[in-house]
C-alpha cells in the first residue's frame, strides 16, 4: 500500500513518507518538518496553540482585570461563557468551510479575523466590553476543526488517532501554556515601570502577535492536500468541487456525530471549564499568589503535551488488535474514569492532594479528547469536515452549559461545582454504548449478519446513485478501501467481498 | 514498594493537617479599644491622586494600661459590604487568616500611645469601590489583639468612595487599532494575490 509516485497528468509528486492510494502519509514522523504532511501537522498544532493562548489568556490575569473593570462573579461567569459559546457556531461553519474551501484558507482567515479582538481587550474598560472581547476571541477555537480536518486529509487510517491527539493536544497546550505566559508578561511589564492596570493591557499584545503571524504562516507555507491546494486541484480537475447542501446534509443526518458532540462536550468541554475557572479556584481557595496560582493551573493544560496524543496512540493500538469496538471501549473507559476524578477533585481540602488529583483527572479527560478524535474521521468520509465540526462545536456546547449551570455568580462554591460536574460526566458518557458501525460493529454488537456489510456499503451510502453514475464518489471508494484496518485482528481472515463495483471512469 | 507508598501517604497525610496548623483569631474575639476618624477633601476620591487623613489612638475612656500588649499598629483600607455583593474574592469571614476585608495596608508602624494622623496619597492599584478604614493593633507575635474602625459595627456609615484610574492610554488605543487593521488588511491582500496567481497558472 506504499505509493511514493503520482497518478495525476500534472507533476510526479514523491513524497518524504510512505503514504498509501490517497497520497495520505501511513507513518508519523514527529520531528520531521517535511512538507506537505509533517509540514502541515506543525503548521496546524502551532496556530491551534495560538489561539488557546489568546482565548484563555484572561483567567491568569483575572484577580487584577476583576478589580479594573469592577467585575462580579457573574460578569466573570457571563464572560467565561461567552468566550467557548462563539466557537459551537464558529467550529461547524468551519467544518463545511474546510469540505468546501480547504482547511488552510479556512483557518487562516479565521485566525486574522479574529486577532483584532485580542488587540482590544487592551482597551477593554467594562464588564460588556470585556464580555465581548472574549466571545469574539473565543471563535478563533474553531480552529480545531480545520487542524483535525487538516490532519484526517494528510494522514491514514493506522496513524490518524495519533496524528489527531498530537495535533490537538499540543495546541490545547495552549490553555495551560498561557496560565504561565501571561503572569510572566505581565509582571515583566509591571516591573519596567508600568502600573497594574496598564501592565495587564499591554501583556495582550503578546497573544494577539502571535496569532498573526501564525496564520501568516499557514497562508505562506502551507497546503491543504497532499497533492497541492483546493483552487489548483479544483481548476485542473483533479478534485471534484462538492455541494454545500449535500455536504451538509450528510453530516447532520448521521446521528453517530450527534453522540460523539454530546460526549466530546464532556471531555473538551469540561478542559476548557477548567480553563476558565482553575487558576481563580487555586488564587482564592488556598490563598496563593497570582503567579503560583498561575503555574498550578497551567500544569492542568500542560497535562495535554502527553496526556491527548496517548488518548490518539491508544486508540490507533486499539484500533489495531479490536477494531473500531476497542477504540469505542477505551474512549467510553477514560471518560468515565476522568469524571470519578473529578468527583473527587471537588471533594479534596488541601492544596497538596488537590494538585495531586487534578492533574490525575486532566490526564484522562485530555486522553478522552485524543481518542473521540481517533473515531471521528471514520464517521463520514464526504462530509468529514460537518462531522468533525460538530464534534467539536459539541465540545463547545459542553463548556457553555457547564460554566452556566455550575460557575456562574455564586449559587454554587466553586469545589461543589466541580464536583457535579464530575457527575454529569459519568452520565454524558454512556451514549457511547449507542454507537454502531454496520461493519465493524458497536460496544456491545459485532458487525451486521443480516447482510454482508462492508466499508464500501457506508461510504458509499453518502453519494446517490446519479452522483455515483458521476463518478464523484471516488476518493470516498479510496477512504473504504483504506478503512479495512478498523475491522482489526479480523481484517486478514475475512475475504472481501466484490459487490461493490466502481465506476469504470478515470 | 511499601516504603515509597508510606512516604507518599505520610505526605499527603501531612499536607491535610497543615492548615490547621496556622494561627487562628476570629475578629469577634478582637476588643475595640481604638477610635479611628478619616477625613477626606470629597466623597468620590481618585487613586492616584487624591489624598486622606487618617487619625488613630486608644480610646480615652477605657482605663490606662489597655494598650500595655499593643506593639504594633497596622492600617489598613478595607471593603464596604456594598463592594463586597458577588465577589467572593473580598468576603468578610470570622478567622482573620481567611479574612479578605483589608486588602490595601496604608501603614504599618511601631504603637506609640497618644494620638497619631497620618496623610495617605490613594495608591494607584487601588480599584473602584466603597471603602473605610480599620486599624488593628498587634502584639510583640504580631497577632492581632485590638482593633478600631471608622464606621460602625455594621459599617454603614462614614463610607467613601474612591474611582480607580482606567489603566488606558491613548497610544495603546492607537496601537490596537493599528494592529487590527493590518490583520484584515494582510487577509485581504492574501487573498488578492492567491486570485491572481491562481488565474495566471489557468492562462
């Protein structure tokens, strides 16, 4: 399944690694920058790690924003909510922009668009403006979307979960990263000579250049497939132009991208709650200073540099002796564990055996996002990037409702919100046990016996026959052909059966 | 094996036990022995700028010797109870270790008997509230043993206000402004040169 030359009557392409019929790499390099693949995966985790830094750069800095703007907890909770709740939108227009545009225009857009509103939260002088600056920051998380897409069109099947889980975790690095960046910023800037109110301000402008030129060099160094950008591919034919409707069609009407939004909610979401509200907890709880509150906080999304692509690799090793059921099992196993610890995160005293807990129960929720994103690219093929938008945009929902029911103002302390939210994510999990792949089964059921299911007779089924007399579902035909590894151990003693016959064009 | 597993329970076990360690006076267990006055040139005040007078000393009606513990004084600006609803990070509680009330220290200084004034220009951190002002005396421990207020017990009255400076200056307006358009303005130049080359590889 090693192609290194083209097919295509433009250039011969080689490629730095092996790939398979797609021109997808079949091996992760990690410290490999070569392009397009391992080009792409740096491209992508680096810009995602932006805008996590900007979107959850105010909690570090909120004992003095609270004070300067005169905020209430309610404000704090409005805002904390409003900066996840602009992305559940945001992360499904994304999804179709990718299957319509390409990721690399997509994201890059994206991120310009929304660096202005990094630059003025410097001038943020109320609670309404403070709460808009950061629901309009907060879209730059639909990024996600476009580096999960990005990293499903450049990598295959064996090594996508890991492509995935690195990708994204080190980009959610990013809300952990800034936990530490921004109090440094700020006290660098307070000790030149600069007055609290105004050092926080001035520390902005580091998140928002950052993503700037982050997005400058998507646009400059970047490519949205392995053989070339959407516009060339498109303009010589090679890639087939889809509808929007009938992208979008296809990823609503696949209830398995309702359940795994719902329950990506409650490992993403619950990440980006604590985001939002860990480093206030630690400050006003056990009495720190800003920047040891700062530094315990970061650890909880530092977690993510290993913790998320573990989640990615354990599901490719799954995947590869059980199948898609062992990675549904191991995603359903490390969300649930990941919730207990978040019961108990809520019911600690001490500042010792808190630290200890949380970064046990950061490991699991973040392992938890690694593996959703190892069954995601396998929901649809044709509209991989609906579907991966409103996982994601699930995510988002996730932290919304969470922070509304658990963190606003002060009807709950914060320990005892923690600690229901542990409770809902034991519940919001156990829709997992629904989901059912034809033909390659669910937690609970083997594949179909009624008739022989095939990878084909899924993929397939997104196209309609007059698309199909076409020949537009082609590259689909490639993915199911490519899938066969999520079949498992099983995947060599079985024969293949023929009735699905392709198109005799091109 | 168990040694290591000993150990870290010994030190989780340790780091339970060791807030209850720190040294616990409630405030109702404070006398107030000391009258404390503030006077102030206007109601609203302006950090940074605007300046109060302070004065302190021990009651005089109260028999001599009260004060024999007193070695320290400390002023501090503290919180109204309307600045205080829906910030939990300011609470007033019992245990002055845990208490959040005073935040701002004005002075602290060695205890002489007799009347002290003391002039205080606003600090610039200070943020926007309503504020009195209390003075604790505390002993050669330096644990609190007295203290005094401007207000009364219910602090309700003898309350000012003090506005917080803004932070903004008028080049970091322009600077954000700036860098905002670039960003747009650079899409869009992007976005023109992609269509161009894009056109030009089509001819």
């Amino acid at each position: 399944m090693e192609i290194s030359s083209t097919i295509t009557e433009t250039e011969p392409q080689k490629f730095a690694l092996p790939v398979d019929s797609e021109h997808k790499a079949t091996e992760f390099h990690l410290f490999s920058s070569a392009a397009p693949h391992m080009r792409a995966f740096h491209l992508s985790w680096i810009s995602f790690f932006s805008c996590f830094v900007s979107t959850f750069a105010a909690p570090p800095l909120l004992p003095i924003i609270r004070d300067n703007l005169n905020l209430t907890a309610t404000d704090i909770g409005n805002a904390g909510v409003a900066s996840v709740s602009g992305a559940v939108f945001a992360r499904i227009a994304m999804g179709t922009a990718c299957d319509l545009f390409g990721p690399r225009l997509a994201s890059a857009s994206l991120i310009l668009l929304t660096a202005p509103a990094v630059y003025f939260t410097s001038i943020a002088s109320s609670p309404i403006s403070f709460l808009l600056v950061r629901f309009f920051t907060g879209f730059s998380l639909a990024t996600f979307v476009s580096a999960q897409f990005w990293m499903s069109s450049m990598f295959s099947g064996p090594v996508v979960g890991t492509a995935n889980g690195v990708a994204a975790g080190w980009g959610n690095l990013g809300g952990g990263a800034t936990q530490l960046i921004m109090p440094l910023v700020f006290s660098l800037i307070r000790d030149i000579g600069a007055v609290k109110f105004t050092a926080w301000r001035i520390a902005f402008f580091i998140p928002a250049l950052f993503q700037t030129l982050s997005a400058f060099a998507i646009l400059i160094f970047g490519q949205d497939l392995p053989d070339g950008n959407y516009q060339r591919l498109q303009n010589s034919g090679n890639k087939q132009k889809d509808k929007f409707s009938r992208v979008f069609y296809h990823g609503i009407t696949n209830y398995r991208g309702w359940i795994l939004a719902l329950t990506y909610g409650y490992c993403f979401g619950v990440e980006l709650t604590v985001d939002n509200i860990i480093a206030e907890y630690f400050y006003d709880r056990f009495n720190l200073k800003l920047h040891t509150a700062g530094i315990i906080a970061a650890s909880f999304g530092l977690a993510n540099i290993v913790s998320r692509p573990a989640g990615g690799v354990l599901s490719d090793m799954m995947a590869k002796r059980f199948g898609m059921r062992g990675r549904l099992w191991a995603l359903w196993a490390v969300q649930t564990l990941g919730g207990v610890f978040c019961i108990i995160l809520g019911q600690v005293g001490s500042l010792t055996a808190s630290i200890v807990v949380m970064i046990v129960f950061s490991v699991f929720v973040q392992a938890a996002c690694g593996l959703t994103f190892g069954v995601v690219p396998f929901v649809s093929r044709r509209s991989l990037g609906v579907i991966s938008g409103m996982t994601g945009g699930g995510g988002n929902v996730g932290a919304v409702l969470t922070q509304l029911i658990f963190f606003k103002g002060s009807k709950y302390s914060k320990e005892t919100g923690i600690t229901l939210m542990g409770v809902m994510i034991v519940c919001c999990t156990l829709p997992i046990f629904l989901i059912y792949f034809p033909q390659w089964g669910g937690m609970f059921c083997g594949p179909s016996s009624e008739k022989i299911a095939t990878e084909e007779d899924y993929y397939l089924s997104e196209w309609s026959s007059k698309e199909q007399g076409k020949g537009l579902h082609q590259a689909s035909l490639k993915f199911a052909d490519n899938s066969r590894s999520e079949r498992g151990r099983r995947v060599h003693s079985q024969t293949l059966p023929s009735n699905a016959t392709p198109s005799a064009n091109v | 094996m168990a040694a290591t597993g000993l150990l870290l329970g010994l030190i989780l076990v340790l780091g339970c036990f060791s807030e209850i360690c720190v040294a616990t006076i409630s405030f109702s267990s404070l006398q107030t022995t000391l009258v404390v006055t503030v006077s102030h040139p206007r109601r609203l005040l302006r950090a940074g700028e605007d300046k109060i007078t302070v004065r302190w000393g021990l009651n005089q009606s109260l028999p001599a010797g009260t004060d024999s513990a007193y070695k320290t004084i400390k002023v501090q600006l503290c919180y109204a109870p309307i600045s205080q609803v829906d910030r939990a990070w300011r609470k007033t509680e019992e245990h002055l270790s845990k208490d959040k009330t005073c935040q701002f220290k004005i002075v602290k200084m060695p205890y002489t008997t007799g009347n002290q004034t003391l002039e205080w220009t606003i600090e610039r951190d200070v943020p926007t509230a309503t504020y009195f002002v209390r003075a604790y005396a505390l002993d050669a421990n330096d644990h609190e043993v007295a203290y005094g207020q401007n207000t009364d017990a219910k602090k309700t009255t003898n309350l000012f206000e003090i506005q917080a400076i803004s932070g903004r200056h008028v080049s970091l307006d322009i600077a954000s402004v700036c860098f905002s358009v670039f960003s747009i303005v650079s899409l869009m130049g992007f976005f023109f040169v992609e269509k161009r080359t894009g056109r030009k590889a089509q001819q």
